[in-house]
C-alpha cells in the first residue's frame, strides 16, 4: 500500500490499482490491458473503481469501450507511471545493497593513513563499486573509534583499538609505517637522505591538541636516548601542524609514507636510529565487515598490502 499525504488529508492507495491504471492508460483497451496484467477483465475494472474512489475523480473516459483519460487522468499518470517502476526496482536495489554493490561506505581516517596507497585503494573501489557511495571524516582516532561504535562510521583506518573487543569492534592489520620528522626544506637538517636524532636536540617538537599519542614514540626514543626536545602541542589539525613548520615553528613527527603529500616546500625525513613502526589497523563494528567494508578490505589486500610490501 502507497500512502500519499498532503499534510491535511492521507490517501491509501494500493500499488496494484496504479499498475492496473498505467497499463490501461498505456493501452486504452480493457481486454489487452487484463491479458498484459494476467487478471481477469472484471478484477481489472474493481480495481479501476477502487482508484479512482481512492482519488475522488474520474480517470477514464468510457462508456462501452475507452475513450482516453479525463484531465485527472492524464494528471495522475506520470506519477502513476513512476511509482510503479520504483516498485519494481525496488528489489533489486535491496540485493544490491546486501551484496555491498550499492549504499554508502562512511570512513574514518587517522592523518597518518591518509597516504597515497590508501587512496589508491578507496580509487580502484570506487571504481569496482560506482554506486557506492564513500565519504571520508578525518580525525584524531578517539573520536573516529567513537563514532564507529555509535554507528555513525563503517570503517575507521587508524591505530589498534586496544577497547576495540568491548566496544564490539574487530581490526585487522593493514600496515606500519615508520615515522620521521618534517622539516622545512631550506632546514640544514634537511640535506641528508637520514636524520640523526642527536641533530634534533633542544628542537620545539609540534604536535597536535587534545591528542597524546600523536608524536610518542619519537619522545620516548628521544627520553631514552638523552636528546632533549621541547613538546608544544599547538595544532589543532595536520594541515595546521604543517603550517606550524612552514612558519618555522618547530618542527613535527610525520610518516614517511606521507612524503609524497607534502607540500614542496617541506621534506619528512627517516631518523637514525628510527622509532618503532606504527601499525595501521582497519577497524569495523560488528563480529564481521559489512559486504562494502568487505570488499574495501580485499582491494586494499591486493594493493598497498601485498604489492608495496607496507605489511611490515
């Protein structure tokens, strides 16, 4: 049943009396439009009456035979015509969805996965999966972990989730990456292909707001081995943190797998000795991925996983 309402007065219409209506209207001749419908002619006529009841007008123009619609009728068709049709894609539109071939892919997004691989792979699923649709939130991964388990994200792509059980959430590693620090490029520093970490000391170390685990392990191999850095927490987001070094600032922990990202005027360089790699995990809710989130996860296995190696 298609209810109508016009916030005064609700219509109950029946689907079938609106199938019955467009194949009439198509074919102006009662006998065809039963055959066409596999209905018996009076069953056809009951639900002809029914609608036009239903509507409070007129459709037809017949006396013994169809003459054409009345102006109602002519009015009503079009849409007649279209809610039929979405009725009958109806079905497969479901499937669609259930397969993971259609509906939305809403992705959290760590600053330190947003690499060139993995928008490499949310490329080639959008090209696998067009009637998806995908939209990215970028964040810090607390609130990103948070939204995943209220269900307002499918997939996050950020740190292990040591909650991640009790929030009723499953990863999976994708990747580590190793972390270094971004420079200007006119910084001395800069000039090697790697950074002694004794180079950094007495440097303002910038990191981001409200976000501690940003930058801790370039600190806390910074404390192991006597180099003192000067932490200043002032960006609330990466592209301010980058700022923060183009100003000459400080300088900031940075991915080596983001050095393709960067400005031109900065470079992100390896540390010697290097702090430990970071894993990168994608984490859904659920004992099990979504279909689209499934499917997300096998490109991206076929991708930066296995072809680059960035499983280490």
């Amino acid at each position: 049943m298609i209810v109508i309402s016009d916030d005064e007065n609700d219509m109950n219409l029946e689907l079938r009396w609106l199938r019955s209506f467009v194949a009439v209207a198509e074919e102006l001749h009662l006998s065809r439009a039963a055959h066409r419908l596999k209905l018996a002619q009076p069953a056809l006529t009951t639900q002809l009456q029914q609608l036009e009841e239903a509507v409070g007008a007129r459709l037809l123009e017949r006396s013994n035979k169809i003459h054409g619609l009345t102006a109602a009728g002519a009015a009503l068709l079009p849409e007649a015509r279209r809610l039929v049709e979405q009725a009958q894609t109806l079905p497969g539109l479901a499937a669609r969805a259930q397969r993971g071939e259609s509906g939305r892919l809403r992705l959290g997004l760590i600053p330190p996965a947003a690499t060139a691989a993995v928008a490499e792979s949310f490329r080639r699923f959008v090209e696998a999966w067009p009637a998806v649709e995908v939209s990215i939130r970028q964040d810090s991964q607390e609130p990103l972990v948070a939204a995943l388990a209220a269900g307002e994200l499918d997939l996050v792509i950020g740190r292990p989730a040591h909650a991640a059980a009790k929030a009723g959430l499953k990863e999976r590693r994708l990747f580590g990456e190793e972390q270094g620090v971004v420079l200007r490029r006119d910084d001395p520093r800069a000039e090697g292909e790697r950074l002694a970490l004794t180079a950094l000391a007495g440097s303002r170390l910038l990191l981001l707001k409200g976000n501690p685990h940003f930058g801790r392990m370039l600190l806390d191999l910074a404390t192991r081995r006597a180099v003192p850095l000067v932490p200043h927490p002032g960006a609330e987001d990466f592209p301010g943190l980058l700022w923060l070094v183009q100003a000459g600032l400080g300088i900031a922990p940075c991915s080596l797998l983001l050095a393709d990202l960067l400005p031109r005027t900065l470079v992100v360089r390896p540390l010697r000795p290097a702090p430990p790699r970071l894993a990168v995990h994608a984490l859904w809710r659920g004992p099990a991925p979504t279909p689209t989130v499934a499917h997300w996860l096998e490109i991206a296995g076929e991708s930066f996983v296995a072809k680059q190696g960035l499983h280490s």
